[in-house]
C-alpha cells in the first residue's frame, strides 16, 4: 500500500496544529512526574487537533499519545504515535526549538514518519521504503565517520538514573567527535541525523512518541537506528534507549560505550 498520500495529510495537520505553537501568548505548565517534566495547554490542545484530523484519515487507528492516560498497544493493527511538543520545556521558555512528531505503524512497523519544526518552517517527512525529505529536498544522513562529525546528545532528565552514564558518555564523545550538542528535542535531533548535520545521536532513555517518527527519517535517509546495546529497537510502546546516525558512526560508538 503507497502511504505517500498520508504523509501528504499528516503534514497538512502538523501545519494547522503549528499554529498553535507559533501565536502561543503567555503559557502555564503543570508539572507531571518532576519539574523537569511539564505539559502545558498547548501541548494537550495540539494534540486533541491532530487526533481529531487524523481519526477521519484512518478510521478505527487508535492512538499511542504523550498525553493521552490510557494507552493502547503501539503494535496493535493500525496507530497513531503522536508527541504534539517535542521539547516541550524549549517551548515553555523559549527557546523557539520545538516539533511536532507523528509516526503512523501498523503491528510495530513505522510506515510514515512526520515532524514539523514551525519556527524554521522544516517539514522532515519519510514513508517506508520511499525516502526521507526536508519539505521537498530529499535528505542524506551521509557516512561520515565519529572523529568529523558533531554529535546530539539527550540527557533523558526525566530518569536519574541514567544521568551518570549519560555524562560519562557525552565527554568520551566530546573527545572522540568535533563537539556535541544539547538540543532539548529528541525528534529534532533525529532529523538532524536523518539530514546528516549530526553524525550521531544518542539518549538512554526515550518514550516511544519521542523517537517513532524519527527512526523512520533517518533509516529512509540511510542512517541506523539501535538500541545502546546495538540491537533493533522493537516499537511496541515500550521506552528505549536510541542510538543513531551514520553507521560508521554509530559503530565506533558502540564500541566506546
Ligand atoms: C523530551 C525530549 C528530550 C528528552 C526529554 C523529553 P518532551 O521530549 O525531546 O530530548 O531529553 O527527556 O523526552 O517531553 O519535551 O516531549
């Protein structure tokens, strides 16, 4: 089945929703686990926008949503992976660094991968198996090696745990690359991957609707996507740890790590 008619449809969403995001006056959050892990009224407001569209796009498709409470399962038949703000703190103060990330998968498979950053108007679009685009120039993550590239990291600041290891990992790239940059949305650094500005990408711990979308744009641009031991990241809700880039990169990652 060509999807290229829903990539077509979603990106027409993403778009209205920005609208959204980009007349937002002054904006209240609430807190859900920690400070670091805020929602605001937008974010819940773009996301009922876009599920209220895309419910007419493929009826029955049921939705894996950051702000939705019950889940369904995001390997079921036919879903929506919705992340209305990636980036939400960078959009609660600012920083004008914010996407909106949809993936569409059927039993696990990603077939349509969408994010829209609004404030620099890049719509990153993939459908399985027909290639990765920046609105309508079609993207390379390229083949450059860790030593020439700049490397995105994520800080997974929702989850103690992984800070440690988080550091650790990002001086010995530091090192090892030219520099690493913090963006604060993981679906940005993905397409920054999948357009070959960042040779590599990496964080310890991600929700499924952070990095859905993204892994398709960079695989459809010839880069790799694995979990941190190198394995295949399964979609089927769980949270992950993401590893991506070029996959000379992402292998003399893996071999530091
Ligand atoms: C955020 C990611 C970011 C990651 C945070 C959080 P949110 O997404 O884009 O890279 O470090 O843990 O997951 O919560 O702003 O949609």
């Amino acid at each position: 089945m060509d999807y290229s008619w829903l990539s077509k449809e979603i990106q027409r969403l993403e778009k209205e929703a920005a609208e959204q995001i980009r007349s937002a006056g002054r904006i209240t959050a609430e807190c859900k686990n920690s400070a670091r892990d805020v929602v605001t009224e937008v974010d819940k407001n773009v996301q009922l926008q876009l599920m209220a569209g895309l419910k007419e796009l493929v009826p029955g498709a049921e939705f894996f949503c950051e702000e939705l409470g019950a889940q369904c399962r995001a390997d079921d038949a036919s879903v929506f992976i919705i992340d209305p703000i990636d980036g939400t703190m960078n959009f609660l103060r600012g920083f004008n660094h914010s996407c909106i990330s949809v993936a569409y998968a059927e039993n696990g498979e990603i077939k349509v991968g969408v994010i829209y950053n609004p404030y620099v108007d890049e719509m990153f679009h993939a459908v399985k198996g027909q290639g990765t685009f920046l609105n309508d120039r079609r993207l390379s993550a390229g083949d450059r090696t860790l030593s020439d590239s700049v490397v995105c990291v994520g800080t997974s600041p929702y989850y103690p745990e992984y800070w440690d290891k988080s550091f650790e990992l990002f001086r010995k790239v530091f090192d090892a690359g030219l520099d690493i940059r913090r963006q604060g949305s993981a679906a940005l650094d993905l397409c920054s991957a999948a357009a070959g500005r960042a040779g590599l990408y990496f964080e310890l711990k991600l929700s499924l609707w952070d990095f859905a979308a993204g892994k398709l744009l960079v695989e459809e641009a010839g880069g790799v996507v694995c979990n941190i031991e190198g394995e295949p990241i399964v979609i089927d809700g769980r949270k992950s740890s993401v590893v991506a880039g070029t996959r000379k990169a992402v292998l003399e990652f893996l071999k530091m790590v």
